[in-house]
C-alpha cells in the first residue's frame, strides 16, 4: 500500500510553496515599479514610491475619495503654496481638467507625479483608516424656501440677535449667507474680539452691527468657515484666501472668503459675487436720461478709448459689465484682461492677470491684441506700459474700455499723462471719461418728504442753478421738493433699499485736446471746458436724482460735493 504522507511533510511543502509565491509576488510588484518609473521617465515627469511612506491625512482630504478612486490620483503632499500630486496614468485628460479646477480652487500650483498601482493602494489604506474622512465640500445649499423663510424673520437686520443663539454653531455660517442674500448684502464680516465674535453684513455700502456670540464659539465658527473655503484650519498666524460656492435655484454665488490675524483671533470677510450681477443692463445703472444717451452714443463707437474713474467701491468694475452686456454680440469679439474674473460672461473671452507667472496687464494686453478683438476690456490702467499699448490699440481700429483710480473725469486726464504717456496719442485716443460714485436707493415704501435746513437748502440750490445750458435741464428752484429715509419691513429697517451710480461723462473735444496738448494741464481748466460743453457733474446728477425721490440729498452729498 502507498505510504500516506506524514503531516510534517505537507507543512514542509507548503512553507516552499508559500516561500516561492511571496518571491514571484515581490519580483512581479518590482517589475510593476520599474514600468511606473519607466513610464514616469517617458512623460518627463519624476516617480514616488508611496509603499510605507507616511501621508498626512490633511493632504489626502484635499481630494475627495471618490475622486482619487476613479482618477487613481492622490494628493500626499503640500508646501508654499504647492501641492504634490500622484497618478497611476496623468496623461488621462479627465486628471488635466481636475487639475485646472483644483488650482483654481487652491490658488496654487501643482507638481504632478507617476505611481504605481502599488502605491495607489497604500495610499488607499490611509484613507481607510481615517476616523471620519471630510466629503468635499462644493458649495453650500441654500433653498429659495429658506430664503423666503429667513426674510419674512428677518423684517429688520437687527433680530437675527434673537435668532443665532437659538441656532447650532455649524448653522451659524448658513444662517448669516442666507440673510446677506436676502438682505442683498455684498460683504460678511465676522471678527473675534476680546468680549466676543461679532457679525455684520455690509449693505448698500454701509456696515451694519447685526450679531454677537460669546468668545468661545468661535473656535467652531472659524473651522466651519476655513472646511468651506478650503484653507488650512491649524494656520492661524498669517492671511488666508479661499472660496466657496452657494448653490441657488436659478443663481451660484461665489463667496471670496478672506481671514487675517487679529489680537484675539481672525478677521474673516466673505464677498459674495452673485452670477446675475454678470447681466446688469444700461437701464440698472441709474443713469439719468440725458447721461444714458451720452454714453450710449459713445460705447457704440467703432474704436476708440473709454476710461470709468472713481475710488474703490464706486462701482466701476458693474458699469464696465454693463458696457460689454450692451456690446455683445456674436458679432463682436470681446475679449477681457480682469484681475480678478468677478462674474463669468456668455459669449466673452475672459482672462485673468497672474503676476506670479510674468502675466500682467500690460503683457495679457500684448497678447490680446493678437486675438483679433473688436472689444478688449483692461480691468485697470496702472502704469505706463499698460496705458501705452491700450491708447495704441485704441488708435489702430479697436474700442477699448478701463478703469483707472482719480476722483473726476477730467482727474483722468493728468493721470494718465502723469503715468508717461504722450498727449499727441493720448487726445485722438480717448472717445469719454466717466466720473461715477454708488448712493443708495430710498426705500420707495416708507420714505417720506422732508424740508432740509437752510444750510443745505442754499448748498442744494448753488449745484443745481449752475447746470450746463447746453443740457437742457432746468430746475425751478422754488418747487423744489427733497424726501428722507425712515425704514420698514421691505429695507429691513435702514430706510434704504440697493444702490445706483451717479455719473459725470466728459467727451472729448478740440478745446480739451487743446488743453491736452498745452505745456501746462489743469484738471479744473480741464472740468470747466466739460461744463461748458454740457457735462452735469456726479453732484448736480445725484441732486437730480434727489429730486425726483430716488435718494436723499443726505446721500448725495456724502459721496460728491
């Protein structure tokens, strides 16, 4: 009979066989290895082996799990800006456009690496054995219910109070987004303070107190806010920027979300950029009818130069938008140069300036130019060479639009030669210059007349009696009749209600560009020409304005005088 064989033996048998299969494995896993490295040299790009490497989980959170599972891409680590990158295969044109979206998302740059399938799978493990992995955050969603709810509760800005401390902290952001949309709020501050986190909302121009909270719900607070802008939450010694977005029914809005070192914490400001804002039209600015006809005559010019000047906030950037609204067309090819891209437009090639990667202004301008536009929109004139290729692209058949930073019109002017460029090129170049500063709308529910003092009275009547003639417009001093905030339930108690422009437009003419061309240039030699050829100035529209009960004289007078 054979003999059976002994128990000892068959062990024996399979340690050898098990010896063997874990040689065939390694040297299949190091053929697997010298393919990636092979692979890597092939592309330009270098190789990493992640088998054992320790990864943090905060540089793995920075790309779903999902994502790095149907992408084979992970994220295993970042510094100064830079976050190191690894795929199995980076030439997937999905990996590119992720990696687009995820340095605009970041504001930084990426350096890409080739792995392994090996290496994909230790860097898998250290997701699995994350406690609780933190799902990308796209956006926050906000219903038009919540919205509608939040504004009925909210008739006046000063009873969210009453209302955030009856809400969980995590909430808390939510509540505040939810109120600013409804309030029609641009900005939300929120700053940690010695006796506790204060809350306002920036409406119409104007800051408003709306909230407080004890000191020691801000460590909550600010985590939420960093998770949802995508910046490191342990940073707390130095500025941060990041963004997200709200997810509306028929609207997004991107949140800018900026945090700064402060003595008992951060400042934290959140922008909010709604994508409508993209479609303001002419008639949303406020423009006066006579002011309308003016600039609509003169951004219909063929070619040419028009400049939009006031300070920061005046709201140059939206009649600028409005401008290329009115001009697009498919066809008209309009491309822009902005820094930063505030609302994306249909049908327009929008660039944004990287100074960090030598694309500025004036050398996006250079580039623009061999794009053959119809339009090209330079977000702002800053320097020398950035005027001088835009006056020239001006002269050589192209309608060029900017803004730059004075406080008149005719203050461009000076500027503008003062940054070096010729006046010979500069007076046949400029088609209009646009003076402008926002006011806020009276609410047209509860405002009411008022009888301003003698004072004002005597200061309202010495702008308004001193309109151009060549206008047209007189006003009969003696029936003058002036209206005054009160608040309601519609403007949430302020008394006023969203915000329209006042305009001074100054076109050119042969005794500016005489004085363009002189020795010495005055921007009142230059204010006064304008008057005399019809120009109202921002005051005499904004009293304009105050007399037909679209704002107050109060308004007014504390933007221009």
């Amino acid at each position: 009979m054979p003999s059976t064989p002994s128990p000892h033996a068959g062990q024996a048998f399979q340690d050898v066989q098990d010896k063997f299969d874990e040689k065939m494995h390694k040297m299949s896993q190091e053929k697997l290895e010298r393919d990636a490295q092979q692979f890597a040299s092939q592309l330009g790009l270098e190789y990493i082996y992640l088998v054992g490497v320790v990864i943090a989980p905060g540089y793995l959170e920075m790309i779903p799990l999902e994502t790095s599972k149907q992408y084979q891409l992970v994220c295993y680590q970042a510094q100064e800006g830079v976050h190191f990158l690894a795929a199995v295969d980076p030439t997937k044109q999905e990996i590119k456009d992720f990696i687009k979206e995820f340095e605009n998302k970041t504001h930084g740059r990426t350096e890409m690496r080739v792995m392994s399938e090996a290496s994909f799978e230790a860097a898998m493990k250290v997701y699995a054995t994350l406690p609780a992995f933190i799902p990308d955050v796209k956006g926050v969603e906000i219903s038009q219910e919540d919205l509608d709810t939040y504004k009925a509760g909210f008739s006046d800005i000063r009873k969210i109070q009453d209302h955030i401390q009856d809400v969980n902290l995590t909430e808390v952001i939510t509540l505040l987004v939810a109120v600013a949309l409804a309030s029609n709020a641009s900005d939300i501050h929120i700053e940690a303070e010695e006796e506790g986190v204060h809350f306002r909302l920036r409406i119409d121009g104007v800051l408003h107190d709306v909230a407080k909270l004890p000191p020691d719900a801000w460590r909550k607070i600010i985590s939420r806010i960093k998770l949802l802008a995508k910046v490191k939450i342990n940073v707390t010694d130095r500025p941060q920027d990041g963004r997200f977005t709200i997810f509306l029914k028929n609207d997004e809005v991107d949140v800018r979300v900026s945090t700064l070192p402060t003595s008992y914490g951060e400042s934290v400001v959140m922008r909010l950029l709604r994508s409508s804002g993209a479609g303001l039209q002419f008639s949303d600015l406020g423009l006066t009818d006579y002011t309308f006809k003016i600039l609509k005559r003169e951004v219909e010019k063929p070619n040419g130069m028009l400049i939009t000047t006031g300070p920061t906030g005046s709201g140059k950037t939206t009649t600028l938008y409005a401008i290329l609204n009115h001009l697009n067309s498919s066809e008209v090819k309009i491309i822009t140069l902005e820094d930063p891209i505030e609302y994306k437009m249909k049908g327009i090639n929008q660039s944004q300036v990287d100074p960090t990667k030598d694309y500025t202004f004036a050398s996006g301008l250079r580039s623009i130019l061999r794009q053959d536009p119809d339009v090209v929109m330079v977000g702002e004139i800053r320097d020398f060479e950035t005027a001088d290729i835009a006056i020239n692209a001006a002269l050589t058949g192209h309608m060029v639009i900017s803004t730059i930073h004075t406080n008149s019109a005719a203050g461009a002017i000076p500027r503008l030669l003062a940054l070096g460029v010729k006046s010979f090129l500069l007076a046949p170049a400029l088609t209009a210059l646009i003076g402008q500063r926002l006011v806020r709308r009276l609410c047209q529910t509860c405002k009411k007349e008022i009888t301003l003092d003698g004072e004002t009275l005597e200061k309202v009547k010495g702008y308004v009696s001193v309109i151009s003639p060549v206008s047209g417009i007189v006003v009969d001093l003696n029936t003058m009749k002036f209206w005054g905030p009160v608040g309601c339930d519609d403007c949430y108690g302020i008394g006023y209600k969203g915000r329209i422009g006042i305009y001074e437009i100054m076109t050119m003419n042969k005794d500016i560009e005489t004085v363009m061309l002189s020795a010495a240039v005055s921007e009142y030699a230059i204010q006064e020409i304008a008057v005399r050829n019809g120009m109202i100035t921002m005051a005499q529209e904004g009293l304009l304005r105050a007399l037909e009960g679209v704002t107050s004289v109060e308004e007014v007078f504390s933007v221009a005088q």
